[in-house]
C-alpha cells in the first residue's frame, strides 16, 4: 500500500475517501475522465478520448501503479470524482531522479481541500521513493491549480506556448512548474 486510504468530510457533508485506484475501478475510472474532461479546459484529453475498452484501462491502472508510480482516486458515496498520479519522467539513469504529477477532479468537488490533500500524498510519495523533483505543466489561466501548486511550494519556470489547441482554433499556454523534494 503506498498511500494509506484516509476520509474527509466535503463541506456538504459527504464523506470523501482518497486511496490508492485498483483494477477494479477501470470501468468508474473511464465514466470519471470522461465527465471530468466534459468539465474543463485544462486537461489535455477530450471526453472521446475516454472511449476506450474498460480491459486497456484497466492495464494502464496497474501500469500506473507500478515501479515508482502512484495512482490515488478519491471516492464519495461508492463514486469515483478523480484522481491523481505521480510517474517517472523517464528511465534513463540521468533522468531518473524526477517525477511527473497529474490531477483531476470532478467540478462537484472543487474547493473542499481535496487537491491540497492528494498533492501532498504524491508529493509524501514521491520524497520516499527517492525521487529529488517533481515536475508538472498546467494551462496558464488556470488559477486554482497554480494557486495550489504554488502553495506546495512549486516554482515556475517556463512557458510552453501553444501547447494546447483547442477544437474552436484557440491555443493556451503551459506554465512549467517544478518542487525541489531534496
Ligand atoms: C485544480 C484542482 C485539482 C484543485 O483541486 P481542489 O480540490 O479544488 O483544490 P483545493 O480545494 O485543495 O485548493 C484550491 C485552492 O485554490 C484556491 N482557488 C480557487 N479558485 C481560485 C482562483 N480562481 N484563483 C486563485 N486561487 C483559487 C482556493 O482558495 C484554494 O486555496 P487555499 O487552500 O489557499 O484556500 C481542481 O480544481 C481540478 O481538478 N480542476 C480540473 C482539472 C485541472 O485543472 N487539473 C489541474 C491540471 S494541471
């Protein structure tokens, strides 16, 4: 177990439960991408991009999972509202000391501390395994993540322009972030 499952009460009362994803959770895990990318503009993939066979994500848990990996999902009433992974930047031996970190969460559930408390496992995570940084990119304009990001201690340090182009011709740019674990 590399996270140990916790409980936190959303400010509706429900009761929300972060813990690691398992296989099992393929089929929810797709239903949950695909609303949460109906959702936001600052996730790279569209909801079609989710049309995918509940076997292939159910490897990609167990891939996500693996060597250095960390896939944590949060659950509210027995549903899945998102999710959040940390994964190596390569394997190479000059790389190896890096990692990547993802997150999306479902719009019901913005705002109740959630991706403070998933943002600090991985980053809990990723000091244990070993790794020195933790690297991840996010739409400029997206407040509340750089916000967050931001909180934890992450610094920018560049912007990829036009690294998202959307299905109206429209473009936005990656602030490059990253949190010195050493
Ligand atoms: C970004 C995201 C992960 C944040 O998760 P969350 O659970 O809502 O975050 P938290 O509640 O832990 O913290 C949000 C922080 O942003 C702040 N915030 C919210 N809206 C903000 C805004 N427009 N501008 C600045 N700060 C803002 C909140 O006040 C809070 O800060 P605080 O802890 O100092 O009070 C979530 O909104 C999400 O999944 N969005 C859609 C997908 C996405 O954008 N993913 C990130 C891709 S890089």
């Amino acid at each position: 177990m590399k996270v140990t499952p916790s409980t936190y009460q959303l400010k509706d009362g429900r009761s929300a439960v972060i813990r690691q994803a398992q296989e099992s959770d393929a089929e929810q895990m797709l239903k949950m991408a695909r609303q949460c990318a109906s959702e936001t503009r600052n996730l790279c993939s569209t909801e079609s991009e989710y049309d995918l066979p509940v076997e292939a994500e159910m490897k990609w848990i167990i891939d996500r999972n693996g060597e250095g990996c960390l896939l944590q999902v949060v659950e509210v009433d027995g549903e899945l509202k998102g999710n959040c992974m940390t994964y190596p930047q390569g394997g190479r031996l000059r790389v190896r000391h890096r990692c990547g970190v993802g997150i999306g969460l479902l719009k019901e559930i913005w705002g109740n501390g959630i991706g403070t408390l998933m943002m600090q496992n991985a980053i809990d995570f990723a000091k244990e395994y070993g790794y020195e940084q933790m690297e991840l990119d996010v739409v400029s304009t997206n407040e509340a993540a750089v916000h967050l990001y931001e909180k934890l201690g992450f610094v920018r340090y560049g912007l990829q322009p036009h690294a998202f182009r959307y299905e109206d011709g429209s473009y936005a740019d990656l602030l490059l972030m990253a949190l010195d674990l050493r």
